[in-house]
C-alpha cells in the first residue's frame, strides 16, 4: 500500500504539522474539515503545502517520523523548494 508524508498549516511560514496517511486527498480535506481533533485543528493547519509519495505506507512512516525531528527551517527549506509561494497543493490533488 503507498502512503503518502505531508505538511499542513495554517497560513505562510505559519505553525507546521507533519502527517502520514494512505489517502492523501482524503486526509486533508479532514483537516479542511475540522474532524481530526488534536494539534493540528487546534492551531487552524489547513493548508497542504508540501508533500511525498512512498510506495510502502512503512517507508511514509519512517519518513514521517524523521522530518518530525528536523529543525523547524530545515522543513520550512522543504516546503519552499517545492512550494516557493506556500500555495495550498490540495486544490491541485484532483486535477
């Protein structure tokens, strides 16, 4: 099964939250939504700016858990070498 890591937040250079899911679209319109209690609704983190395909859901997690250790620039380097303009990817997921 293919996983996919992301990074959401709540607006540019905003507060960042790191995830995991097999079903990316699915995932961040719960986000959009509301209906995943905890950090990353608390702090409004809406906005898909980044994210990774893996073929393996394993090697997401894997991933996953090594960006949550990164430096916080070292993410924002991240998301800007994909997303310069911190657009929110997820209006490009159905297309």
């Amino acid at each position: 099964m293919a996983g996919y890591v992301y990074i959401v937040t709540n607006h540019k250079k905003g507060t960042l939250y790191v995830g995991v899911t097999s079903d990316l679209e699915g995932r961040i319109w719960e986000h959009r939504e509301g209906l995943t209690p905890g950090f990353a609704s608390r702090y409004g983190c809406t906005r898909l700016v980044w994210y990774e395909q893996h073929d393996h859901i394993s090697d997401a997690i894997q991933r996953e858990k090594s960006l949550k250790r990164w430096y916080r620039q070292w993410k924002i380097d991240l998301i800007e070498a994909m997303n310069p303009d911190w657009n929110d990817l997820y209006l490009l997921l159905n297309k």
